[in-house]
C-alpha cells in the first residue's frame, strides 16, 4: 500500500505543478480571464485573510478555468494501455495485447468535439457537462476506466487551491513591459508537456479590506 501511496503523491504534484504554471500562464495571455476569475475569488472569499479549502466549492469560474487549462495542457498527454482481445478499430486491426497509446492531447483539441479548440476559452464548460470522470472520452486530463488516475480528487485539489490563494493574494504583471501577446507558449516534450521556457511574473501583493 506504502509504494501506491507515494505513486499517488510524486504523480499528483508533478502533473498539478506543471498544470498550475500552465493556468497562470493563459491566464496572463488572456486578462479579461484573469479579471474574471480574480474578482471572482476575492468576492467569494471577501472579508477573509486567507482562503479555506471549503470556499473551493463556491468558485465556479475558477473549476472551469483549471478544466480549460487541463483540456489544453493536459499532464499525461498519452495514455498507455493494453488490448485484450483482437478488436478492428476504422479498419485497423487491433491484436491482443498490443500496446496502445491515447493521444488525450489530439482529441482534446479535435474540432469534431470542441468548438475554436485551439482557444482558451473557460466559458466553453459553462455549456458542457463535462467532468474528470472519464466517462467523457472527449476530456480525458486524467485518463479513463479501471485504469484511469486513482489521484484525480487530490490532484484537482492540488490545482485549484495553491491557484485560488495566488488569485487572492496578489496582483499579477509580466515583466519588462511585456504585453500579453508577447508571452510564448511553446512547450517542451516529454511524459507531461511541460513550458519550454520558464514563466516570469512580477507579483504585487494585494491589501483585503476587510469588510
């Protein structure tokens, strides 16, 4: 149990780190985003010096600009699996115990399922009963079935949390005079799609009112 356990824990930090960084940064590309979830989790949160894990549950643009975030940039853009028994998939035939690898990453961008996929656009879950559950083989951040990530309660919570307490507690700039559009998004390859650069932001920190 020990050894699942500390699997859950190194996945959940790792993939949440890297989708965090991720979030911030299209939030930075798009301001009118950022000012929305912002104003969103200091109204909800108004009066308070720091935010409780149990406010999460009442910021409803923040849960679905992490979900747009992992749509995107989703941690393990490949999912490995098995075949258990020959199966013939648009002609191919698939033959038992062949390895296969879900590309989570292409379907999540398929025009056949998302409207502008290559736009972040947090509003597009507003309509969309969409969730982590993987019964939606459209949206699949944390893979799907028997095998799909036994850490996706902790690692959500892990996303959402640490990125509510940043929105709260300081006001974000880019650097130099950079403007939005400036900001690359290139990403780097490997098992998560890391940035290719590093994100620099200049925090202010933001003084509550407290009533």
């Amino acid at each position: 149990m020990v050894p699942a356990i500390q699997d859950i824990f190194t996945a959940g930090t790792d993939t949440s780190s890297v989708t965090s960084e991720w979030a911030m940064s299209e939030l930075m590309k798009h301001p009118r985003v950022m000012a929305k979830a912002q104003a969103e989790v200091r109204q909800v949160c108004k009066g308070k010096e720091t935010i409780e894990e149990d406010d999460i549950q009442k910021l409803v643009y923040l849960k679905v600009v992490v979900k747009e975030a992992l749509r995107l940039h989703p941690p393990g853009p490949l999912i490995p699996r098995a075949s258990r028994e020959n199966r013939e998939v648009k002609g191919y035939m698939i033959p038992n115990k062949s390895h296969v690898l879900v590309n989570a990453y292409t379907i999540a961008r398929d025009p056949e399922y998302w409207d502008d996929p290559e736009m972040f656009k947090p509003e597009r879950f507003d309509q969309k009963s969409v969730d982590y559950t993987g019964s939606d083989f459209q949206f699949l951040p944390f893979g799907t079935g028997r095998r799909m990530c036994p850490g996706v309660t902790f690692g959500v919570a892990n996303i959402e949390l640490p990125l509510a307490h940043l929105l709260f507690h300081f006001d974000w700039s880019l650097p130099n005079g950079m403007k939005p559009n400036d900001l690359d998004m290139d990403e780097a390859a490997g098992l998560s799609i890391n940035r290719k650069n590093n994100l620099y932001l200049v925090a202010t920190a933001y003084c509550h009112p407290m009533n």
